[in-house]
C-alpha cells in the first residue's frame, strides 16, 4: 500500500525527470544556435571572397575552384559544392 510519503518521492522522480530534459532540450537547441551562427557567419565569408577574386581577371574555372577550396572557408559549415562556378 502506498503511503503519502511514497507518492511525495515518486512526484519528485517525475518532477527531476522533466527538469533533466528541459535542460537537455535547452543545450541542444542552444548548440543548433551556434552552429547556424558559425554557417552564416561562414556564408558571409565565402560572399566576400567570392566578390573578391572575381573583381580580378578569372582566367579558367580551375583556378577559381582552386582558390575556393584554398580558402579558409570551408569546413564542416559550409560544404565545398556551395558555390557553384
């Protein structure tokens, strides 16, 4: 037979149960945040170096993909078949 004292016990298991995963739910959402901060932020970048090596004179479609897979701008954010030449 359950007591008062056990009922107490078993909402407070629950109660730590939600905490626990509202808090989990908190740092995921907040991880997906900086990544999407971290790809824009990245997206920004490849916009200005795009802009930039086209304000020279592009010879051949090779040396533009050479310089986008040289700079620093691709990562794990922003995959390499981004910009399409």
């Amino acid at each position: 037979m359950e007591t008062e004292e056990d009922r107490r016990e078993e909402k407070k298991k629950i109660y730590r149960r939600r905490l626990g995963s509202t808090k989990e739910k908190k740092m995921e959402e907040d991880r997906r945040e900086e990544k999407k901060r971290k790809f824009i932020d990245v997206v920004a970048i490849n916009a200005r170096l795009y802009e930039e090596y086209h304000k020279r004179e592009v010879k051949t479609a090779s040396d533009a993909q050479l310089f986008l897979e040289h700079s620093l701008c691709f990562d794990e954010y922003c995959p390499k078949d981004w910009i399409n030449l």
